[in-house]
C-alpha cells in the first residue's frame, strides 16, 4: 500500500526546488505575491496623452512640409499654433494628469514657422498685384532689360576719365 504525501508536502509545488532559476521561488504571503523578481520593476502609469497635442504636431509637420510641395497645407499653420498653444496651456493646468507637452511644443513652434511663411507668401502676392496695377509695364517682356543686372549696367554710363555716372530720367 502506497501512502500519498500530505497536502503540502515534498511533492508539492510549493517544496519543488529551484534548480536552474535565477530567481528565488514564489513566496506567497500578505504583500509578497504582487513583487517583481529582483532587477525587474514595474513600470510608472503614464499619464494619457492630450488628444490636441498630437493633432497640433502633425498639422504643424504638414502645413510647413506641404508649402514645398503645393502651398495649400500651409494655411493649417495658424491652426497648429491655436491647438499646440491650446494643448499646452491644458497639459501645463492638469497639474500631470496629462502628458505631450513635446507634441504640443513642437505643433505650436512649426504652426509658429508655418504661420511665418503663410505671411511673407501673401505679403509676396499682394505685393505683386499692387505692382501689377500701378506699373502699366510690370509684365511686359518688351523692355530693354533682360535682367536686373542689364537694368542697373543701363542707368550708368562710363565718363571720358573712365569713372562711373548715374544717368537720372
């Protein structure tokens, strides 16, 4: 007749040795169950990541890369500033509840660039109507000057002595 260990005995999982494990065996008691193995941590909670600083970031990223390509995307730009500038004012109020503030930075400084560049490219086509306007030659191929510097050589005129004189209309 065989006689079957106690509960908690040597056969157990409990007694089992340890061969070939690096770790120490399970010790299950009040707070000892929920421990990592030594050199191993649990990772913090990250705080969830505010929803407009990514959408700023990748409205900043696509307004200043899509001015190169077709110019359309760059009137997201002021967009992406609002919301980065938005999104940072929120994650900076959460007191940590929130995390992106790079995201929110990074949208807020290319909707910054991007907005940059949205004014001097109107500024550009406004200056170019009024100069269409008041110039009745502005886009006339006709005239005398082939380039800007063909029209600075054509107001100087070399003297008998060889010194240079403006020539005024």
């Amino acid at each position: 007749m065989s006689e079957t260990p106690p509960p908690g005995g040597p056969s157990s999982p409990e007694h089992q040795p340890n061969w070939g494990s690096a770790y120490p065996p399970p010790q299950h008691g009040a707070g000892q169950g929920a421990t990592p193995p030594p050199g191993y941590y649990y990772p913090y909670p990250v705080p969830p990541k505010h929803t407009d600083a990514t959408t700023s970031m990748v409205m900043g990223i696509v307004a200043v890369a899509g001015l190169f390509v077709c110019g359309i995307p760059v009137l997201m730009a002021p967009f992406a500033w609002y919301l980065g500038a938005k999104a940072e004012r929120e994650i900076d109020a959460s007191a940590g509840a929130l995390s992106g503030r790079s995201e929110a930075t990074a949208g807020k400084v290319l909707g910054i660039v991007g907005t940059a560049l949205l004014a001097l490219a109107v500024a550009g086509i406004v200056l170019l109507v009024v100069l269409t306007y008041t110039q009745p030659d502005f886009w006339d191929d006709d005239s005398s000057y082939d380039s800007v510097l063909g029209a600075l050589l054509s107001s100087v005129q070399p003297t008998s002595t060889g010194s240079l004189t403006s020539v005024m209309p």
